[in-house]
C-alpha cells in the first residue's frame, strides 16, 4: 500500500517538473535570442556612429585629429581598432589588435580614403548585455525551483483525499476478522466499497488527464505568438521596440495564469457581461505574426454585441479557431472572421484544405495521432456547451471551411 501511494504521488510531481522545465527552457530561449538580437543592432549602430564621425574628421579636419579620436574611442569603449590606409599602411591601432572583427569604409567627398576595422568583443556594450542574460537567466532558474516547490505542494494537497482513502483501506483491512466466516451480504458490501473507490479512483485520473491536455492546448496559442514573434525578429521583418517586448511579456503572463489555474483547479464561476468583438479583435491581433510568417490575409467584419459568459474561456474558443484555420491555410489563402448586426453569432472561414463528410463528422471526439491529441474542437465544444452556445462546420474538400458559432442562447 505504501509503495502504491508512494507511486501516486511520485509520478504527478514528476509530471509537473517536466512541464515546469520545458516552460523554464522556451521563456530562457525566447530570452536569450531576442537580448541576442539587440546586441548585434546596438554594436552595429556604434560602429556606424564611429565610421561616420570619423569620416567627418577626416572631411573637415587633418589625420592627427582622426587618430587623437580613435584613441579616445578604443579606449572608453574598450573596444579594439585598426585604422588602415588604402595602401594596406596601418595608421594608427589599438594596444591589443582586433581579432574578431568588421570592416568598414572612411568616406571622404564621396571617396573611400581608409579602413576601420573594429572588434566589439570587449566592448563595454557586450559585458554588460551579457551580464543582464546572465542574471536573466538566473531569475528564471528562481522563478522555475519556487513554482517547482508550490506545485508540489498543491500536487500533494490534491492527492491528500486519495491517499487518505488508502490509507482508511489499509485500517480496515488490518481490523477485519479473518477467522471468522463472512455472509454474502457481507462479501457484497465489501465488494461495493471496493468497487465506489475504485471507481474514484479512475475519475480522479480522467480529471487529471483531462486538465493536463486542456493546459498542453491552451498553451499552444501564446507558444505560438512567442515563435511567431520571435522568428519576426531574427528575419527582420519585426522590430524589437517596446511593443514587441510588450506582447512577449502579455504571451509568457498568459502562460503563467494557464499553470496557476491548472494548479489551483479554480472552480468559481466567472460570468460577466463583455464585448464579443473585443475579443475577437483582440485574438486576431495576437495572431498577427501567426498571419504574417505563414502568408495567410486576415480580414474581419466586427458588429457591437454584448454576451454573457466567461470571457477568459469564450476567448480560448476563439483563440482555438483561429489557430485551426492557420493549421489549415497555405500561404496566399484567406481568414475572415465577421459578426451578424442583429443576433450574436461569429462565423470564422477560411479558404484552406477543407475536409470530408468523415472528417466532419468526427471533429468533436478526441483523437489520438503522431501529430498530438486532438482535443481542440472537443474543448471548444465543452465551452459551448456550458455557455449554451451552439457550433456549426461546413466544409468543402479543396474549397475551404466555415464555423458558425450561435450564443443567442
């Protein structure tokens, strides 16, 4: 009994460390690349300043003013230099060479006149970008052995009432008269008993399951807004500004309250009264990168209308068909999500894959395949189903599909 309770409480503990760490791992990641990024754009943004200043000098003023410049320069910023003449003579260098280093062009009415090559690797740019990784870093590690402690206290008081009830087994067994013959009546309700824990016992484990494939979906979306924004900005096509820096920080917030309400299985009600198309504009923005690395035009029709519900749920709902759509788009198709004026219903369509009468017919039981669990649509369903909501797909093969969503109920 012992190594069975033992074994309970073990693996869930297990389970949870492993999803802290992959969590840790990506926010440690997303980290390291974007600072990475702003790194390389400020050391080229100084050199630029460097080359053009010294352009300047040698424009308005003579050669010792250049080299009295560039010996200031290497040595507050302590970054090392060489200055060439066009004819390969060094003019002027740092007390340690460049090793690793850029070259660059001294313009002089239009005319190259000289070479700078410069290497930041000592730069005092890159100490002190690389201390603010460092210490990043070991925020996360904190952050990833607090929650690792508070999870496992919560894991622990979650199982309690299960292993209370093993425990109360254990007792009766070790009280029960084994020298003495028992009735059928008796047999039975032992049986019973045996049987009502047991069934327990499974509820507790579909409960868990289930709440851990909600978690695996629903951090899907901000994981992949993180990507999406991430690989914007390695090719450019995203500024790292303060916006970008913004989203990430709203992404890996999202993050943090799916885990603290898988945890703390918060089972209040939460209906209010809120805007719909707030919503929707809101998931469609989230998902502008999404939209963008993957060439598929988003356009919308949004009407004011007021529903009542969760708004933190009915926005999964959206944020889980906007996702199936973009899984089922190519580049050059098209996502349009619109509003009716009159009645509160959402239709998202897109002109994709499409699918098949079998196909459709299936898309609200769970699916187990390579590609993952299949529990998406079975979610939204749920969530509908609790607000009183109704869902509608219509699908051609080859032509695209349409969901319908009615909260007029």
């Amino acid at each position: 009994m012992r190594k069975l309770t033992e074994h309970l409480a073990q693996k869930t503990v297990r389970n949870l460390r492993v999803g802290l760490t992959l969590l840790v791992l990506v926010l440690n990641v997303a980290v390291i690349v974007v600072n990475t990024i702003h790194i390389t754009n400020s050391m080229e943004d100084q050199n630029v300043r460097l080359v053009d200043m010294v352009s300047h000098l040698e424009t308005h003023t003579d050669e010792t003013a250049v080299l009295t410049y560039l010996e200031h320069y290497g040595h507050t910023h302590a970054v090392t230099l060489r200055y060439l003449a066009l004819d390969g003579t060094v003019l002027f260098e740092t007390d340690t060479p460049p090793k690793a280093s850029a070259s660059y062009s001294v313009m002089r009415d239009e005319d190259v006149v000289a070479t700078i090559i410069i290497d930041n690797a000592q730069s005092n740019l890159w100490v002190s970008n690389v201390t603010y990784i460092t210490v990043t870093t070991a925020m996360l590690i904190a952050i990833y052995v607090s929650a690792l402690l508070i999870a496992n206290r919560k894991v622990r008081t979650v199982l309690s009432p299960v292993l209370d009830d093993f425990t109360a087994i254990k007792s009766a067994m070790r009280s029960l008269a084994f020298d003495r013959v028992y009735g059928f009546v008796e047999l039975q309700d032992i049986n019973d008993t045996f049987e009502a824990t047991y069934d327990r016992l499974k509820r507790v484990e579909r409960d868990h399951k289930a709440r851990v494939q909600t978690l695996a979906h629903d951090i899907k979306t901000p994981l992949t807004v993180i990507n999406g924004l991430v690989e914007g900005i390695v090719s450019h096509r995203i500024e790292p500004d303060e916006k970008t820096h913004q989203s990430l920080q709203e992404e890996i917030a999202r993050i943090g309250e799916l885990l603290e309400r898988i945890i703390s299985e918060d089972a209040r009600e939460a209906h209010t009264t809120f805007e719909l198309a707030a919503v929707i504009k809101a998931s469609i923005d989230r998902h502008r990168p999404v939209f963008d690395r993957q060439g598929v035009t988003p356009t919308y029709d949004l009407h004011h209308t007021l529903i009542s519900g969760d708004a933190d749920d009915i926005r999964r709902v959206v944020d889980h068909l906007i996702a199936n759509a973009l899984k089922h788009t190519e580049r050059g198709d098209e996502i349009r999500i619109t509003m009716q004026e009159t009645t509160p219903v959402m239709v998202v369509e897109d002109t994709g894959h499409g699918m098949d009468e079998a196909t459709r017919d299936n898309l609200f039981e769970p699916v187990e395949s390579a590609n993952g669990t299949g529990v998406g649509l079975v979610l939204v369903k749920r969530i509908l189903d609790a607000h009183g909501a109704t869902i509608d797909v219509a699908s051609v093969p080859g032509e695209g599909t349409r969901v319908t969503v009615d909260f007029s109920s």
